[in-house]
C-alpha cells in the first residue's frame, strides 16, 4: 500500500519561498524532512532480519523487487523499541544512490512551511554530533525538528548518531 510523495511537490510552492516536509512521530516528539527526500511511505511489511548488524537496522525488505535496507529510528536515537502496530508506517527515503526505509510511529502531515520560519539548529545543538538535525520549525504550538536525511542515513554515520543518541554514563569523577 504505497502513496507516491515526491510528487506532490508544488512548483508554485518553491517559487513562493516555502517547501513541503512530510511530519512523523517518534515517542510523542515531532520531526519533519524535506519531500524531495521521500519516495513513499509504506505500511511496514515483512521485515528479514539480518545476524551480526547493529540493533537499530530492523533487517531488509522487498520493495517490489527491490531489496532495502530497513532501519528502526527509534532505536537510532536510543529511544526503547516498540511493537509495529496500524499507526506505524516506513518512510522510503533515496539517500544519494541508495534508498532505505526507517519505520516510524506515525506519519502525520505533508506541511508546507515558509523558508523562513525554518531556523538553523543553535550553536549548541550544531556544534556536537548530531549533523542531522537541519533545523527546527514551530507549527501552532509544536515544535518540529527538521531532519538532514543525507547526513542522518549516510551509512559511515548511522554509528555516530546511534551513539551520539545513548545517554552518556556518568563518570567516577562525576559521583
């Protein structure tokens, strides 16, 4: 059950200085990344799971014909797992020449958002590790995080998120 996103992209929405986001849910928290991004968004299907791979890569599916690899963003983001069930849905993203499916919650909206309103992550929240986080966008009284889905499933830093994710455990010194 496939519904084509890319699509939907206006031209006269670009050429009005807004873009489009799809919006979904991980734990309650709200995130957003750019349509362009999205192939489509799918009910999760049969998902193989593969031996000796980091948890958060829930396994691989097929696609019709195309073998992707899935990955779990909850637990990316050190977030504890929870069962598949009607609201969860996997985003089929193209990240360069690779696509991939990262299960999530809820999808919520496709949203338009004027380029505008879209504020660079502060220094703090850029200067560490998460890369990913583009920016951040306030919709009525929510706050959305826009996502880099190139940095954030480039395959060399699904490492560095997951561990930038954990809570760091307290050090001896620390006590």
């Amino acid at each position: 059950m496939a519904s084509p996103i890319a699509s939907g992209l206006s031209s006269s929405a670009k050429q009005q200085g807004t873009s489009q986001y799809v919006g979904f849910e991980l734990a309650g928290q709200k995130y957003i990344c750019r349509i362009e991004r999205i192939q489509e968004i799918v009910i999760p299907e049969r998902v193989t799971t593969i031996p000796e791979v980091p948890a958060y890569v829930a396994g691989v599916s097929n696609l019709r014909g195309t073998i992707i690899p899935v990955i779990d963003l909850r637990l990316l983001f050190g977030l504890p797992a929870k069962p598949i069930d009607a609201d969860t849905r996997t985003i089929v993203v193209n990240v360069g020449e690779r696509v991939m499916g990262c299960t999530v919650d809820t999808v919520s909206q496709v949203v338009r958002i004027p380029d505008e309103r879209i504020q660079p992550a502060p220094e703090t929240v850029a200067a560490g590790a998460p890369r990913y986080v583009e920016g951040f966008a306030r919709l009525g009284d929510d706050l959305l995080i826009l996502l880099d889905t190139d940095h954030l499933l480039a395959p060399d830093n699904l490492d560095e998120v997951h561990r930038a994710s954990r809570p760091t455990p307290p050090s001896a010194g620390d006590a």
